[in-house]
C-alpha cells in the first residue's frame, strides 16, 4: 500500500504593490472613510510591499492612524456639511469614523481656527455649520453681550422683592436698537472662486518669508477642492500674474505626504512654494 504525503504549497506573496490595488483602496476607504489596517491583504504581500501600499495611500491624501486608516477627520466632517448641513455636535462622533472624540475635537478646533467652519448655538445644542453660514463676528457678539448684561441688570430689579414691576416698551426697545443691524444684516453676496482662492493664499502667507506653503494651502481645501483643482488654480494665478510658483530649496527633504500634494517643477522638482506679487 502506498502512502500520499500531502505536500503544503505556501502561498508566494508579492513584494511589490499593484497601482489597481492601490485605487481599489482608496476608493473604499472613501466611501466608508475608515478602514481597519487588519483588513489589509496581508496574506498577498511582503512586509516591506504592505508597508509601502499604506505609503502609497497617504500619498493620496489619507490618514494612517494605529489601528485605522481613514480619510482626514477634517474632510469628513466637511463633507457632512455640504450643502449648507447643520450637525449636531454632540452626535458627530458617530458620523466621523475611525476616529476618538478627542481627535475629532482637535479637528473642529482646528477648522474653526482656518474659519472653515463655525460652532454656534442653536436653542440648546451646540451646532456645525459651514464657514458660508450667515453667523455673528467676534465684534457683534460683543454688542450682544452688553445688551444681555444691561438687560439682565434691568430684570433683576424689575423682580426684586416690593411688589409687581414692568418695563416700558419705548425703553426695551430702544435696549435693542444699536442691535438692528447686527440681526438682520444678512450675508454679502458669495465671493467667486477666484477671490475665494486668492483671500486664502493671503490668509496662509507668513510673515516674515512672504511665503505660502504649497502643501498646507492644498490641505486647506480639503472637502472643497481637489488636488488637482488647487494646482489648476495655482497655475491661473501664476498666468495672472498674481504668485510666483518655486521648487523647495530642499525638494529632497520634503515629506513624501507633502511632495505628493505638490505640481511637478522643472528637473523632476516638485513646486512647494509660491510668492505672492500682487498688492
């Protein structure tokens, strides 16, 4: 009798990574905006060909977290409120995934600061909306703060103790006058894309280099323009006349996540830099 030994076929695993792989990736990852690093093909790549597909993906503008890789909690939660979108901000953590509250909470401080989104208050909750909403400045929200105190000052003596007072109605409204404007004044027609784009080189310039850093200005419109929108428009800036578009002194030591949000430069240099020229 003759005995068959099985013989045990190991599976050969890649030590390069496909481009398609690639795609598929990160098209899944932006539709679900998180995928868990264990539900990488691991059992299809090498060790250095699985660390060099996650590479690839932040290359693209994704974000490798310990356990996750996601899209950037900012552009999440710009794109919940598109389209004029108010969320709740007590209930957002459920709708930014792969990520903790208190990531999520650095996120907004973060958006708030590039007046990319507002937190304001609505009846009892505290609400997300859009840099476009029609909000009240730090200026006018100071106004309303003087009129709360005269008014509460007013209130406490008008229920103090000696019996039933009221308040003429002349006097309550003249309180609120200086506040006319400031409530109804509605929101100035909508900039175009042009003057959108050309007040946020401005806003990112720094002071003392008259710099803009090409890859924190793309990162700045994420959930708003892509890439490749922002390079066009850089590129019609330069036509106008408006930037001067320059390689990195030191491309060689630029992040690869920053080179990649870059145009390509002359010589195999990547554009990270741009000077404003125009007044």
């Amino acid at each position: 009798m003759t005995v068959t030994k099985k013989v045990s076929r190991k599976t050969v695993k890649a030590n390069r990574v496909d481009a398609a792989l690639v795609a598929d990736l990160e098209r899944k990852i932006r539709e679900d905006k998180s995928l868990a690093r264990s539900k990488l093909p691991k059992g299809q790549l090498t060790a250095s060909a699985l660390a060099d597909l996650e590479q690839q993906l932040v290359q693209r503008g994704l974000e490798l977290t310990q356990k996750t890789i996601r899209l950037r909690i900012e552009e999440q939660i710009l794109e919940l409120l598109q389209g004029g979108a108010h969320v709740r901000r007590a209930g957002i953590k459920e709708r930014v995934k792969g990520a903790l509250k208190a990531e999520i909470d650095a996120a907004i401080l973060r958006l708030v600061h590039d007046k990319q989104v507002h937190v304001v208050i609505r009846t009892a909750d505290e609400m997300l909306v859009g840099a476009d909403a029609n909000v009240f400045s730090a200026v006018e929200m100071g106004r309303l703060d003087k009129v709360a105190e005269q008014l509460a000052a007013i209130l406490k003596k008008v229920r103090a103790k000696g019996g039933p007072r009221t308040l003429l109605r002349d006097d309550v409204a003249a309180l609120f006058e200086g506040l006319q404007g400031v409530v109804s004044r509605k929101v100035d027609a909508p900039l175009t894309a042009r003057q959108i784009f050309d007040a946020k080189l401005r806003s990112l310039e720094d002071p003392r280099l008259k710099l803009v850093n090409i890859p924190t200005l793309v990162r700045s419109f994420v959930g708003q323009l892509s890439t490749a929108d922002v390079h066009h428009a850089l590129s019609e800036a330069a036509e106008r006349g408006v930037i001067e578009l320059h390689p990195d002194g030191g491309s060689e030591y630029l992040k690869p996540e920053d080179a990649a949000l870059c145009p390509p430069g002359p010589r195999d240099t990547v554009l990270s830099r741009a000077r404003i020229l125009s007044p």
